[in-house]
C-alpha cells in the first residue's frame, strides 16, 4: 500500500471537491504512477470528471458522493480489490497503427483474462466503488464518522 500516494490523493479529491484547487494543480502535483492500484483508480476517475468553467471539477450529487467515499477509502487500510485489467499504452498503440483491427484480436488473445476479471467484479458491491463490500464501506464510515451510530439506530 502506498500511504504517502493515498494520502496524496485524498487531499487532492477533497479540494476539488471543495473548489480549493484546479485539476490542473492537482495533476501536476502527482509524481507518476502509484504501486498502489487503488490510488491508479481514483486517480483516473479524478481525471476523467468533467470540468467547471474554473478549471475545477464539475459534478452531481452522485458523483460527489462517489469522490467522498474515494476520499474516506483512501484514508483506510484497505486493499484495493476491484481488477485493474487495461489494454494497456503498447496495445492502443497497435490498435491505432492498425485502425482498430487489433482490438477484436485482442479481446480474443486475453479472453480469459477479461472473463476472471468480470468474475471478480462481479462480486463486488459496485454501489460503494472504490470498497469492494457495504460491510467494509459501513465498517469505514462508523470509524470516520462519530455520528454514524446514531443515524443507523
């Protein structure tokens, strides 16, 4: 696990999503990619979400929630389980060379893969992204929440 990257990465999310800092301060603050593949995660979640007029991040309600249980994640210990299986920067380039050919035959070439990682997703609670389970994500929120107790009484 990479703490000093969770860290990182949390305070990121929480400023923009507070507006204190632009996207673009927050990508340059990043020194490169983490060992951590759950920061990986949040960290291209982050920059996938649609900017503001402010150079800032843009996003709805469920959005927001998403980026506050990734910032209450990070702040965990808890291991990343979701699978992180990706083409790839060698494949896409192949995929542009061959304008698109080689994506059919990659899927075909790492089927496989693909399937054991859609198995392991699908055991996953994909309503509490980045947890892996409710219990972990309620375990989570009681310990960073005091009042958590009193609102599932």
């Amino acid at each position: 696990m990479d703490r000093n990257g969770r860290d990182a990465t949390a305070t990121a999310a929480h400023e923009l999503l507070g507006k204190y800092v632009s996207l673009e301060q927050v990508v340059h603050s990043y020194s490169g990619r983490s060992d951590d593949e759950g920061v990986n995660a949040i960290r291209s979640m982050i920059f996938m979400a649609p900017l503001d007029g402010e150079g800032g991040i843009e996003v709805d309600r469920d959005q927001r929630k998403t980026l506050l249980r990734t910032v209450l994640f990070l702040r965990s210990d808890l291991e990343y389980e979701w699978s992180r299986f990706s083409m790839g920067c060698g494949s896409c380039l192949l995929s542009l060379l061959t304008c698109g050919v080689y994506i059919p035959i990659w899927y075909w070439l790492n089927r496989n893969e693909i399937r054991a990682a859609n198995a392991q997703d699908a055991a996953g609670d994909s309503s509490v992204w980045p947890f892996y389970r409710k219990s972990d994500f309620d375990a989570e929120y009681a310990k960073s929440c005091p009042f958590a107790k009193l609102k599932a009484a």
